[in-house]
C-alpha cells in the first residue's frame, strides 16, 4: 500500500478533509490498486496528466522522481515527453523536460537501472562469458521447477554465443522489462528488443542477447523446465557483428 503524508504536512491544519483524502484515498486507495494498472503505468499517466494540463509545478517534480522510482526510465521519460510535445503543445513539453533532465541527472548510476526488479550484485560468476559489465538478480530460488532471473546489460555488453541444450524441454524466454536491447540467433538477421517484448528461445537454438550500444537494458531469463539441461558457450560476439545501427 502506497503511505502519502503530503497532503497533512502540508494542510492539515487549514484544510484537514482534504489533506485526508489526499493521503488517504488518492494515495493510500487509488494509487494502491496495483492489480488494476502498475505503479509505473500510474505515473506514466499522472506525468502526462500535468504536462497537458502546463503543470510544472513542484507537484510535477515529485511525480517526476516517482516516475524514476516506480521504474520510468531516462529513456523513457525522454520519449514520453516528446510524444506529448506534438499533442498538448511544444511549450509544455519544453518545460517538463527542464525538471525531469534535474530528475535523471544521477542516471548514469547503476542503482537507477535494472527495472522494477531492481539491478542485483555484478554478474561476477559468468563475467568470462560477456562483454562489458552485466548483473544479476535471482528472484526465484534456483532448486525451484523454474529458475527466474532480473539480467542487466551495461550499455554495449553482450553475452558470447551460446545455446541451451536438452533432451526434451528446456530453452529460455526473455520477458524485455527495461532500456533497448538486441537478440540474435545463428543465421537469422539481429532482432531489437524493447520493454515488453518476448523472445522464446528453443532448446539447441545458438544465440545472443545484450544491451544496445547507447542504451541499458534488463531481461527476466526464465529457465524452461527439462531433461539433462545445460549450457554450452562459445565465441563472444566481437565488434565487427555486433550492431551498429539502433
């Protein structure tokens, strides 16, 4: 449950009822309800709400950094902005843009990437298997029929070619979360992912998946159930294949 005390800090001497339903009815119930629309999507839709409306104002502001926190990313926000620029006017746009630029101007952070999931520890135990820096969140236990992980790319990492194997079943998904990422399997052309994109990858099929070279990005690996499963990896995807275009 989201707690707000705003609007009491702020009125709740002179106004108290409204500081009441501020904290706990547009907070406390309305923003709560996380199984009709996600905190994201709520922040995504107040931002867009103040900006058609011109208010860049210190509300603005605050839902700004909750946009960051419930995982809107710079990338995002950047894009979001300019779309509404063309409907609900330049100016206001051109506004918005002057306080969430203040908003994301610790991004280049690690703690800031990484999603809704979060970013996890440095992906030391397979680091020999990619290029760049990547990270690892286990949010399922690994003894578990299915093993789900939060995987980030620093911008420009990939991991080498590699393939799943197993005797019937297995393979991956990749559920696309956060930033601009690429997949690529062995003869076919890269294929750009984005947030909310899908990749389902079949047992003994060789492929690849990273970061775009400009761009974070975080995927949930999710390991298919099996026989004899394993990993089997081999060269690492130079700079020569790997995509220059975004």
């Amino acid at each position: 449950m989201v707690k707000q005390t705003a609007g009491r800090d702020s009125l709740g001497d002179f106004a108290p009822k409204f500081a009441e339903l501020n904290d706990d009815v547009l907070f406390g119930e309305v923003w709560s309800r996380e199984d009709k629309l996600s905190l994201k999507m709520r922040s995504i839709l107040t931002v867009t709400a103040l900006v058609s409306k011109g208010l860049i104002d210190s509300s603005f502001q605050y839902h700004a950094m909750t946009a960051k926190k419930n995982g809107v990313t710079k990338t995002e926000m950047a894009e979001i902005l300019t779309h509404l620029a063309f409907y609900v006017g330049w100016p206001n746009a051109w506004s918005a843009f002057r306080v969430v630029k203040e908003v994301y101007a610790d991004d280049t952070t690690v703690e800031n990437h990484g999603g809704m999931f979060g970013i996890g520890e440095a992906n030391t135990a397979y680091a020999k298997y990619f290029i760049g820096n990547s990270y690892l969140k286990p949010l399922t236990n690994p003894n578990e029929t299915v093993f789900v992980a939060n995987v980030t790319f620093e911008p420009g990492c990939r991991n080498n070619w590699h393939v799943h194997h197993a005797t019937s079943g297995g393979g991956q998904l990749l559920l696309c979360v956060d930033g601009e990422g690429w997949y690529q399997e062995e003869g076919k052309e890269p294929q750009s992912l984005k947030a909310g994109d899908i990749v389902a990858i079949p047992a003994g099929v060789k492929h690849w998946h990273g970061a775009k070279a400009n761009s974070w990005f975080s995927h949930l690996a999710v390991e298919c159930p099996g026989e004899n499963t394993s990993n089997e990896w081999f060269e690492p995807v130079d700079d020569e294949h790997y995509p220059k275009e975004n």
